[in-house]
C-alpha cells in the first residue's frame, strides 16, 4: 500500500531538501509484526515507536525484544563490528541494509544529595572510571566546584559486565579531549568497579548506594531521578538537561559509507559538529548571535541491521519506517537522539528509500495507488 501527497507539476527536478520531503510522505506498509533484537537496556525506551507506525499503517507493528535470537532486523548501540555484519550476512542470505538510525546520550550519574549540577572535568571523569579517583572531596573534582560541599564518601562505580556503546562514547570522549588522563582509548567495558549483568540490577544497586556513579543513558536518568554531572566542553559547560544540546552532539559524529553501500557512523563524541552535519533550523533550535554550536560531548550511535529479502519485505519497511521524521521524532519523545537532519538525509541509499527526482512520475504513481 503506498500513501503520498500530491505535487503540483513542475518540470525541473525537486533539490535534494525538497525530494526528501516528498520521500517522507511516501509510505510502504507491509502488514505483519517485526520482531527487532535490540539491546537490554533500549526496550523499554522503543515501544512508543510501534504504536506511531500503527497509526500510518494499521496492520503493521514492530516488537523489541532483547534476547540472541537470529532476526531480519537487528539494532545494535554501536557501529557494527566486521564480524557482526558478516554473521548478519550470513543469517539473511540476501542483501542487507546497514545505516546509522539514533544516538543514546551517555551521561555520568550520581547518587549524592545536594550536588544537582556539579561539574565532573574529562581529568576527574577518567580518575573515576580507572579507579584512581576513590572519594567525592579529591582535588580533581573540588576545583572544579567551588561551593560545593565535598566530603570523603567512598566513589562506588557501576557498569554493565558486557559492552555497551555508552561506555564507548564516553571512554571516546575521554580519549579525545583528556589522552593525557585516559590512557585506554575507546573501549565498551570497564574492568574497574562494580559490574551487573542487566540495567535492572545495576539501577536498584546504584539507587540504595550513597555515592554512587554510572554512565547511563540520559533517558534512564530522568526516569529514575538521577542527577547527572555537568561536563565541560572548551571552556563551555555543558547540562545535559538541556534536550537542544544531544540534537547538536549527534552531529559530531563521523561516517563512512562501504563498498556495500553500508552506511558506518562513529559514536559521537567531542560536542562540536561536523562541518555541514547541522541544521539548526531543522532541530528546531535557535543559535545565537556569536554563540559556539556545542552540544553534548558523548552519544553512542545506534545502526539498525535489516535483511533485503524481496520473500520478507517487512524487514526492509521495518528499517526505512525508522529513520522517518515521524519515528525520529518519537525517539527523541522517548529520551533517544534523532539523527541531524542533514545526516539523516544520508541513510536513504543505504536503506534503499526511494527520493523522487521526477515529480510528474510522482504524480502518475499517485494516480496509479488512487490515494
């Protein structure tokens, strides 16, 4: 079933911009639930996204799940790995489709009362994670927060035992802008602290631990209350209760596109975007006048996997329905960071979503689907 918005006949081609918005308004609904392998800690924050592709297509749905079961659609928080797409490859048997699809905004949180917008430097965020920070009043984090009242409480770190593309972007954070205090380089697992096998776990030790810190998504911090550190960015300091500034982070990130057509995004790290990966005015956000564009400095960068099989096309429906304005905007509800606009434009080869270039043939399909 295709659905569209008539064009009035013109006889050059659309701009790129304007094809774009035509794409947004072609939707191929394929009827069927698709079951999508996510990670553990993203379910809950997905579901807002079925219900929103229901209300386009009626007979169509999407279900997360967070298990090892081979499936058409596959999201991981992380640029996939070459062995990740070579299995992936070899489950579909057909061509596949890669692309980066939304960001998770890692944040540092804390259980100490009182410290609501305390400032953590690169120095003392790197000391916490490799373990040479231990108490709450160490110089590296007092200096930084003149006014604050700092005492000896232990520093307890939590993390996840398996990899995460948060710790990534924040140990990739760490690794650009303070290499003189984090020797590690980007990894997505810590060896220091305390370590739990599932969100769950980590969040009731942490919530009933005085002094507590893990790197969370920013959308498990709001729903748990948590406050989250202030992290300094060029001189700037960055909240990440500002929702503008992850839509600004995002764009930081870098890509390649492979020989397959596979679309490859980094994690987002360092704050400041690209040259020509943000539009402020298509994030809705106003820059001022002689203001820096920063924005938050650690975003893992989510990619879905998808099998293009002509035999299963509710895979292929699945990934190209998720990197819509519509969907990208239920993210974003959900506490997820929606691509920049400008890359977001740059999925549609590698998901294999048609632009038109000819609004007169647009014109004669919409006739054809009677819509």
């Amino acid at each position: 079933m295709v659905c569209g918005l008539a064009l009035a006949s013109c006889t050059p081609p659309l701009p790129p911009d304007a094809a774009a918005a035509v794409a947004e308004k072609t939707i191929v609904c394929v009827p069927g639930n698709q079951e999508v392998q996510v990670p553990e800690y993203l379910v809950n924050a997905l579901t807002f996204v079925s219900s929103t592709l229901t209300g386009q297509c009626p007979e169509q749905s999407i279900t997360f799940l967070a298990d090892d079961k081979p499936r058409d659609v596959v999201f991981v928080d992380h640029p996939p790995s070459d062995q990740e797409i070579a299995n992936f490859e070899k489950f579909c048997a057909s061509p596949v489709l890669i692309a980066p699809v939304f960001g998770v905004t890692s944040v540092i949180g804390f259980n100490i009362i009182g410290l609501d917008g305390l400032v953590l430097t690169p120095q003392a965020v790197a000391g916490i994670l490799d373990g040479s920070i231990t108490a709450w009043n160490d110089p590296l984090i007092a200096e930084a927060n003149d006014g604050y009242e700092l005492d000896a409480t232990p520093i307890t770190f939590m993390h996840l035992d398996t990899p995460d593309g948060r710790t990534a972007a924040i140990t990739g954070w760490l690794a650009k802008d303070a290499p003189e205090s984090w020797s590690l380089g980007q990894v997505d697992v810590l060896e220091t602290g305390q370590s739990f096998q599932t969100e769950q776990e980590l969040l009731d030790a942490f919530n009933t631990t005085e002094g507590a810190v893990a790197i969370l998504p920013n959308f498990a911090a709001a729903q748990n209350v948590i406050p989250t550190a202030v992290l300094p960015i060029q001189g700037v300091d960055i909240n990440p209760v500002d929702t503008d500034l992850p839509k600004i982070g995002i764009a930081a990130t870098e890509y390649e596109v492979t020989d397959e057509g596979y679309m490859i995004a980094s994690h987002a790290v360092g704050g400041v975007p690209v040259e020509g990966q943000f539009d402020a005015a298509a994030a809705r956000i106003v820059i001022l006048p002689d203001t820096e564009e920063l924005g938050w400095p650690a975003i893992a960068m989510t990619h879905v996997m998808a099998c293009d099989d002509p035999a299963r096309p509710l895979a292929k429906s699945t990934a190209q329905f998720m990197i819509r304005l519509v969907a990208q905007g239920v993210l974003e509800t959900g506490g997820l960071t929606p691509l920049s606009e400008p890359v977001r434009v740059l999925t549609f080869p590698a998901l294999k979503v048609e632009v038109p270039t000819d609004p007169e043939a647009l014109l004669e399909d919409e006739a054809g689907a009677g819509s």
